[in-house]
C-alpha cells in the first residue's frame, strides 16, 4: 500500500513536470497524506511489537519427563520432579539459553 503510494506520487509529480503544470500544493497533500500512513504504520508496527514480546514472554519449559512446567512452579505438575532452578533464570536472560541447553 504505501510502495504503491510512493509510485503514484513519483508518477504525479513526473506528469505536472511533463505538462509544465507542477502543483506544489498538490504534492504536498499527497506527502503529508503518506507520511501519516507513515506513522500510523509505525504504530501499529510498535503495538504488534509488544503483543509479540509479552506473548513470548513465558517460555515453554518443560521437565525432562516432557510435560510443560506451568510458568512460575517448582515442581513438575505430571512426576513432580523440582523444577531446575536454571529453567526459571532463561526467560531473563535469553542469551543464556545455550548453556541452559544439554543432553538429558
Ligand atoms: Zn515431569
């Protein structure tokens, strides 16, 4: 939508300069139309932002008898096993999910 805008406009202001009738005003109507598709983009592109990062924050922990650990437990719902302490500490660090990894 707004690459076609952009065209449109490039093509707009290519014809007013072909015909010797360029409308400054006319341009500046269809920049500051594109510039608020611009920031409302910008917006929406902020809000999915977050929806995505609050949906991935608790991460899907699981015990190593494959249940998932519900967020926040110590122990295991299905085998009651404790909860590693480090399962809890990857959701803050994401970084740290390499060495958080290995073989059972
Ligand atoms: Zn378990």
């Amino acid at each position: 939508m707004r690459e076609q805008r952009v065209r449109d406009l490039g093509g707009l202001v290519l014809e007013m300069v072909r015909r010797d009738a360029f409308r400054e005003d006319l341009v500046y109507e269809q920049c500051s139309e594109l510039i608020g598709i611009e920031e409302r983009i910008q917006e929406l592109d902020a809000l999915l932002a977050t929806a995505t990062a609050v949906r991935r924050t608790p991460p899907a922990a699981r015990c190593s008898c494959g249940a998932p650990i519900l967020w926040g437990s110590h122990f295991c719902a299905n085998c009651g096993r404790a909860v590693a302490a480090d399962t809890e500490r990857q959701a803050d660090d994401a970084s740290a999910r390499d060495e958080v990894e290995r073989p059972e």
